[in-house]
C-alpha cells in the first residue's frame, strides 16, 4: 500500500471535531433518503414486487436510487446552481438571474439565520439554553415593522433606526427569560418556550388590531415598510436577485461575536461562566448581571435577524411571519449546535441549513417530496453531532483524546 | 420531605390576595349591580342527566364575585399567618377552581330581563378533563423520567408520535385499544432513543429532547403530507367512544366529568393510582428515587443505575405516547402542530406539582381548566380578543414557573448523565 495513500486513510478514520460533524451530516442525509423510501409508494410497489421476477429487482433498486437521487439533485441545484442552466449562462452571456437565483437565495434566507445562530450560540456558550430566539425574532420583526413603516426618515436615518427597533423588540423579549432566571430561578427553556407561543400570538393581535394592520385590509397583513427602511437588494434592483444587505450586516455580526467571545473581558466571563459556573462564582464574576447580559445580547441578535429577514425580502409582515417551516429561530439551534456555537463555524452550519430549506423548497416542487424532509435531515444531523461517540463507533474512528463529557446545558437546579 | 419554604408558602399566600382582589373589584365591583349570571348543570349527554330535575341556578353577578373575590383573599390570608407546611397546593388548587368560577360568572353575566347568556359548567368541566387528562399524561411521564434522574423535555414529540401512530391504527382497526398500544409503543421508541443517547453516550438531555421534538414535528408534518393526504382512509379521525360506569354517572356534575370517559380516562386514573403509590411505597420506588438523587450511593448498594434509568424513561416515554394517544382521541383527525406546546405544558405542571404525582394532577387540572377558557371564552362573548385570551395559559404557566415556586428543589441528580467510574 503506497504510503501516501495510507496517511489519506488515517485522516479519515481518526478522531477529530470537523470529521464528526462531517460523517453527521452523513448519516443525516442517510437517515432522510430512509425517510424517502420508506414513504414513497412508487418504491414501496417496487420493493413488493422483487419476487415475481429478477428484473422486478433490478427495476426496485433502480428506481429507489432514482427516487432519492432526484430527490438530493433537486435540492441541490435549487439550492447551490444548477451546471447545465450555469454553463448555458457563461456560453451565451444571457439569463445569469436564472443561473443565479439559487445561490442568491441561499444567501438570503442564511443571513437573517446566520444573525439569530450567532446569538443562539453565545447564550450556549454561557451555558444557556434560548429556545426563544424565535419569538424574539418575531417581535423584532414586529417593532422594526413599526419604525420602518410609521415612521418616516431620510435612509441614512430610517434604516439605522429601524434595524434598532428589532434589535430592542428582541431584547424585550430577552429580558424577560433573563430577569426571571437572574432572580427567581426560572428554567430558561420553559420560559422562553411559553414566550414563543405568547409573541405569536402578539404577532396575530397587532397585524390585526394595531395601527401596524394594513389600512384597508381586513386580514393579518401589516403596513409596508418604506423604501428607506429596506435593506436594498446587494447588486441593485434591475439585478433580479434577492440577496440584500442584510448579508453585510450579518457579517458584521460575525466579527462582533468573534471579538466579543475571543477578546472581550465580558465575553470572557461568558466563556468561563459557561465552561465551570462555580469557578466563575469563585473569581467573582456576577452571575446575574452575565444572565441578563447573556439574553440581552441573545434576544437583540434575533431581534436583529428578525428584522433583517422582514425588511430585506417581503418588507412586510403577515400572520406566517417566521412560522413553521421559516421559524428561523428554531433553526438557528439546530445550526448553532453543528456550528459548535462559534460564529466561523455558525456561518458554515447557516448555509448548509439554509441551503437545505431552500433546496427543499426546489425539491418539493419538482419532485412533491414534502418540503419537511429538510427539518428531518436538519435534527438527525444534530443528533449525531450532539453524540460523537455514536459517530465515532458507527464509523470506527480511532481516538485521539479522551471523549470528554461537556453540556451545553444544566438541569432544573442550577 | 413535603417541607415547603416558609418564604414560598407567603408568596402563595400574597399571590392569593392579590388574585382575589382583584376578583372582588374587576368581576364584582366593575360588572355593576344589576348584572344576573345563570349556571346550568345538565350533561350534554341527556342519557347520563340525573334521575331528579337540575335547576338552573341565577346570582347576581357582582355580590357572588365579591363573596368569591373575598374567599380567595380569606384562603391567601390563612397561608400568610399560619404558614402551614401542608395542604398548600390543595389550597392554591382551591383558590384557582374558585377564580375560574368568578370568572366563568362575568362572562355570562347578562343585565336584560331574561338571562340570555348562560354558562354550563358541567360542558366546561368535560371539555376541560380532556385536555387536563393529556396534561396527566405528560407529567406523569416527566414523573418517571425525573425521578430517576433523566430530564424528558421530548415530551411534545412523544405526544405528536403518539397521536399521528395512534390516529392511523385508530383509523385502520377502528379499535382504540390497538391505538393505545401502537401510540404507547411509539412513545416508548422515543423515549429508548432519548435513553440511548444520554445514557450510552452521555449526550445533553435537553439539546437531545429538544431536537427529538423538532424531528418529530418534522416528519410528522413530511408523513402527514406523503402519506395521509394521499390515503385519507389512514385518517379518518374518530373520537374514542364513552365508557359511562353505571349508575355513578347518574350524580350531577361529577358523574359526566368523572364517570361517563374514554377509556384513556380511567387509564389515567390508574395510572396516576399506580405511579403515586409505587414511587413512595414500594421497594422499586425507592430504588428510582435513589437512582434520581444519588446514583453514587444507589449503585454502591448495588443497584443498577443505568438499568433502572433506561427501564423509567421508556416507560415514561410509553405513558407520554398514550397521552398522544389520548389527545388524538378527543380531537379526531390527527393535524400537524395541533399539541400546539401541551408537553411542554405538562413539563410545567411537573415543575409546579414538584415532581410529585399528585402535585402534577392539582397543577394539571388548574392548565387544563386554563387552557381550555383560553379556547373557549370566545363563545361567551368576553370583550377580549382571541389573540390576547390564547396567551393566558402561556403567561400563567410563566408565572408558576417562575414566581409561585422559585427555586424549586428538583431531583439532585435530574439531567446530570451518570458515568460508572
């Protein structure tokens, strides 16, 4: 065996974090082609026929690998871009829009997603779970509907204070998880579960009942926001693609987040706070101020995501905003988890998910494969990668240090 | 064991007062002297009425609510002064039951000559044991998982499991007792999963709970789409038929609320009988409960940590599955998204019954009652809107979490994995 060949074999079968989350994504998409075939009932015809003939077997395998390779294609070049439709674009100069949308759509729906992660990510990194970023979000996207629609500025003035408002309608609904678990003890994942199902019923009462409604309409549908309040499209409007500047402000975010965990004395804190809480305690650190700090930051980052989600696509709000499928705060624990919660690896985690909910929208489609197939890939992949030691035996990777045991979260008690 | 903090027991107390006062001025006071509020008691099942003639009973609205305003301020004053270590929750369970009254009489409270509007509190009663049975469910499944020391936050999933299997072998076989067995299997699935993975290989609970939920309603909302649109006949949704006791079902009011159920009912019963008495009674329930607060010790004495856990979370998991089970059953058809947060619902009611189970079926009778006004305040043309009345149980649920217990005191071990070193 050549020697080269054998140092590429050891790569791949030893230990490391990046290997892990790889072979997770794997089994991921494994475990949704399962899904695929056992739900489908061209395959599951085919499969029942194998006895009445060979070639009936032959038919079943060929159709399954049909099945879910249309299936993963369809995702794929709805999602990255699709050669054939690229190439005709680069040989003939025209329908680049076309040839582009896909990417162009990932990168819009990653940006509000990467926004909400990164906070999601720093609230673990503290040791806190937030499931409410979702809520926050919606609610961001509420008070930013507000200031970009009522209000009425020139853009250097409108968009800034419009971005504002959604980051303070997600600190509002931060606050309130972070105050109660700073003085009362709340667990934060029931509170800020409840906080969800409460904004979205806010979400409903405004849009119905407030001056934000649409005047006119009787529906939940809100105000548009004005144009000086909206994250202009990134190569101009004649481009014909979505993608806006709200990926400018998300990598902003990302730089902030890095400097804020990697050199700030604050997000120091954070960091040991969240690795040994008793240490912390012991070298005085105030663990109610990082509490509130934690959902401040939390909250405001996925009330920003929320914002920019609104006033960079539909510029309006309606009573699906953010629900569902395009419950970005959802997602974002989901890729905040694959991320290992560090905003170089959110990025990465941000646009595989979005990917896969833009690609499912291609693949629903095209081949009427439901677009929630996307949710179930995302939470098998989670799964594997918040379990490495099951990937590491399911794929007999060699150890290189000991598996530690480190939770993200703590029980009831603390 | 039952101590209750002195502090916790004054905000009970407080909180108490503070309710019934604002009973006695915004339901009594404000809804002015002339207003009457009728209650009828009938079944609306005419079969079970009782053998003698029900009446209908009309009050004048504001002096009930005041005389009900001021039994809650006497039972918030009673817990200020004398501070009784027992009884507090069946206290607050009172004070509640007596504010849904209150509120159940200003919302029919009519000022015509003729009582137009009226309330029939036996209907209430019955919609709300449906939704307070699948609360039962869920926290007698966080019961089992918590006590031995595993934090089951899948409940939801196992909820949504439990109902999409249950509907479509209810569906198939057209008898709810295989329903109850495919749903229970389900739950137990999930909760083998959620053992698996947190006990082999030491993975968080919560994150490995949490995303258990977001797969769950994932493929339950994929499948819904590839499979039971396609094949309707796999969804057909029917209701659990009525298994009346005779006779019992005969007694005004308690008899349709407690004696003319599905059969998931009188299996919650049991089961709440089952699980109280087992965990503080029995040699297994002890075992758990050492497993739950020191698995160091427990497994010194030779018992079997991991064993006893993997055994209380499946089960757990199977007791979730016929809550989901339930659920489907009292609603038909099988929706996605239609828990709409009932397991995290019960997660709460756990928390508020501090991991006991009768703790948990005082605090799920008062979600349920709360839940189901929620819902259905809008037939009694309350002057609020539906948005703001669906975020009630939400808020209260927030505010038991956090302000009525404080700092609780879980299970020492609860969601801390067990390595065997």
């Amino acid at each position: 065996m050549p020697e080269g060949r054998r140092r590429w074999w050891h790569h791949l079968t030893t230990q490391r974090p990046w290997l892990v989350t790889l072979y997770a994504l794997v089994l991921g998409f494994v475990v949704g082609a399962l899904v695929i075939i056992t739900t489908t009932a061209s395959v599951l015809d085919a499969w029942r026929a194998i006895f009445s003939s060979w070639s009936a077997l032959g038919h079943a395998i060929k159709l399954t690998f049909d099945v879910v390779g249309a299936a993963y294609r369809t995702m794929f070049t709805g999602a990255v871009v699709n050669p054939r439709v690229f190439w005709h674009a680069v040989t003939t100069g025209q329908g680049w829009t076309y040839a582009l949308t896909p990417m162009s759509e990932t990168l819009t729906y990653a940006a509000p997603l990467i926004i909400a992660s990164v906070g999601v990510g720093i609230a673990f990194q503290t040791g806190i779970f937030n499931i409410g970023a979702n809520g926050q979000a919606i609610l961001g996207g509420v008070a930013g509907a507000y200031a970009g629609s009522l209000i009425h500025l020139p853009t250097f003035l409108h968009l800034p204070l419009t971005l504002l408002a959604g980051i303070l309608g997600g600190v509002a609904v931060g606050l309130i998880p972070g105050l109660l678990k700073a003085y009362t003890g709340a667990h934060e994942v029931i509170v800020t579960l409840m906080l969800n199902y409460v904004v979205a019923a806010l979400l409903i009462f405004t849009l119905l009942s407030t001056a934000l409604q649409q005047p006119g309409q009787q529906n939940d549908i809100s105000r548009t926001i004005d144009p000086s309040a909206q994250l202009a499209p990134l190569f101009g409007a004649a481009s014909g693609l979505r993608v806006n500047w709200g990926l400018a402000v998300a990598a902003l975010v990302v730089v902030f987040a890095w400097w804020f965990l990697e050199r700030s004395s604050l997000g120091f804190d954070f960091r040991v706070t969240g690795a040994n809480p008793q240490a912390a305690r012991a070298s005085g650190i105030n663990a109610r101020a990082v509490i509130i700090l934690v959902f401040v930051i939390s909250g405001g980052l996925a009330g920003l995501a929320g914002i920019v989600q609104m006033a960079g696509t539909t510029h309006y709000l309606d009573g699906g905003f953010l629900i569902g499928n395009a419950g970005i705060g959802f997602t974002a624990i989901t890729v905040a988890l694959l991320g290992r919660n560090r905003p170089g690896g959110i990025v990465w985690s941000s646009l595989l998910f979005a990917g896969l909910g833009v690609g499912g929208r291609a693949m629903q489609a095209a081949t009427g494969i439901p677009l929630d197939l996307a949710t179930v890939i995302q939470s098998a992949v989670v799964l594997f990668v918040a379990t490495p030691v099951l990937v590491q035996e399911i794929f007999r990777l060699r150890h290189t240090e000991a598996g530690e045991v480190r939770l993200a979260t703590s029980g009831w008690g603390s | 064991m039952t101590r209750v903090s002195r502090l916790r027991v004054r905000g009970i107390g407080a909180f108490n007062v503070l309710l019934g006062l604002a009973t006695a001025l915004g339901f009594g006071l404000a809804s002015g002297w002339k207003a009457r509020s009728s209650l009828t008691f009938n079944p609306v099942d005419l079969s079970a009425s009782a053998p003698w003639h029900v009446g209908t009973l009309t009050l004048a609205t504001a002096p009930a609510d005041l005389v009900l305003g001021l039994v809650m301020v006497a039972l918030g004053v009673e817990l200020w002064i004398r501070v009784p270590t027992r009884g507090v929750m069946a206290r607050f369970g009172g004070v509640a039951v007596v504010f849904f009254l209150a509120l159940l009489l200003w919302a029919v409270r009519t000022t015509g000559p003729a009582p137009i509007n009226f309330v029939n509190v036996t209907a209430v009663l019955v919609g709300a044991s449906a939704l307070t049975m699948v609360l039962i469910f869920g926290s007698l499944s966080g019961v089992l998982c918590e006590r031995a020391g595993v934090v089951n936050i899948a409940i939801e999933g196992q909820f949504i499991g439990g109902a999409f299997v249950g509907s479509m072998v209810a569906s198939t076989t057209h008898d709810f007792f295989f329903a109850a067995i495919a749903g229970g299997a389900v739950g137990g699935l999930l909760g083998l999963i959620l053992a698996f993975l947190s006990l082999r290989y030491l993975s968080d609970q919560i994150i490995v709970g949490v995303v258990l939920v977001t797969m769950l309603s994932g493929l339950s909302s994929y499948l819904n789409l590839q499979v039971l649109t396609p094949f309707p006949q796999y969804n057909t949704g029917n209701l659990a038929p009525n298994l009346p006791i005779p006779l019992l079902t005969k007694i005004p009011v308690l008899g349709p609320v407690l004696f003319d159920q599905t059969g998931f009912f009188y299996l919650m019963i049991l089961l709440v009988a089952v699980v109280s008495f087992g965990l503080f009674q029995t040699r297994w329930g002890l075992r758990v409960r050492a497993v739950g607060e020191h698995p160091q010790a427990a497994a010194t004495v030779g018992i079997r940590v991991v064993g006893v856990r993997y055994a209380n979370v499946i089960l757990g998991g199977v007791v979730a599955g016929f809550g989901g089970v339930a659920f489907m059953a009292s609603q038909g058809q099988f929706q996605p998204g239609y828990t709409s947060g009932l397991g995290y619902i019960a997660l709460a009611a756990l928390i508020f019954g501090r991991w006991r189970p009768s703790g948990a079926v005082v605090a799920s009778i008062i979600f349920g009652l709360s839940l189901y006004l929620s819902y259905n305040l809008q037939t009694f043309q309350v002057p609020v809107s539906t948005e703001v009345l669906g975020m009630v149980p939400y808020l209260i649920t927030i505010a038991v979490v956090s302000g009525l217990i404080g700092r609780v005191r879980p299970p020492a071990a609860d969601g801390v994995p067990y390595r065997r070193d």
